[in-house]
C-alpha cells in the first residue's frame, strides 16, 4: 500500500509540473503575439495543473487516513434518537398526504 501512495504523490507533481509547462508554452506563445494559439494551452495547461493538485490531495488524504489509529477508524456509533414532534402549522395532515382524493368509508 505504501507504493500506492508514492505513486499517487509522483504522479501529481508530475500533473503539476506538466500544466506549469503548458502555462509556459502559452507565455511564449502570448510574446510572439500569437493570442488564438495561446488560448486552448492556458485551458489545457489549467486542466491539467488542477488535475496534478488534485491527485495530490487524494495522497495526502489516503496518508492521513492510513496513520489514523484503530480505534477511532473501527468505533461505531449509535444514531442519535429524535423525537416525534407534532406537525406545527394550520395544514391538517391528510391535506398533505400523496395520492388520489377519495373518500374513506
């Protein structure tokens, strides 16, 4: 499991990395005045570069998660009890209720 992590954390720095080229490929584009060009690379650098820091808090995540102990990952705890309250408003409760109108016998 611990490679599963440093895989995780390489590919987002990876991820990272490539977008920041991206970015930078859009700079060199935006200086030789080629404005249409550079568009689709900021997206694409954008994408990907959100996509890197994502796999990294994934990482960070599936660390913090494998470093918490037993007994507080294993605990269960019982649902809390609520109480019935009475309806509060002037709508009586069958006015509310789904279904066609028919009368009761």
């Amino acid at each position: 499991m611990r490679f599963a992590f440093w895989t995780r954390e390489i590919a987002g720095w990876a991820l990272i990395l490539l977008g920041l080229a991206a970015f930078w490929n859009s700079y060199v584009l935006l200086m030789n005045k080629l404005v249409f060009q550079a568009g689709p690379t900021v997206f694409m650098g954008f994408i990907i570069f959100r996509g890197g820091i994502h796999v990294l808090k994934v990482a960070v995540a599936a660390q913090a998660a494998r470093t918490l102990p037993e007994s507080v990952s294993t605990t269960t705890r019982k649902p809390p009890r609520y109480s019935i309250q009475p309806a509060i408003g002037p709508t009586p409760q069958k006015a509310v209720l789904p279904g066609p109108k028919v009368a009761r016998k």
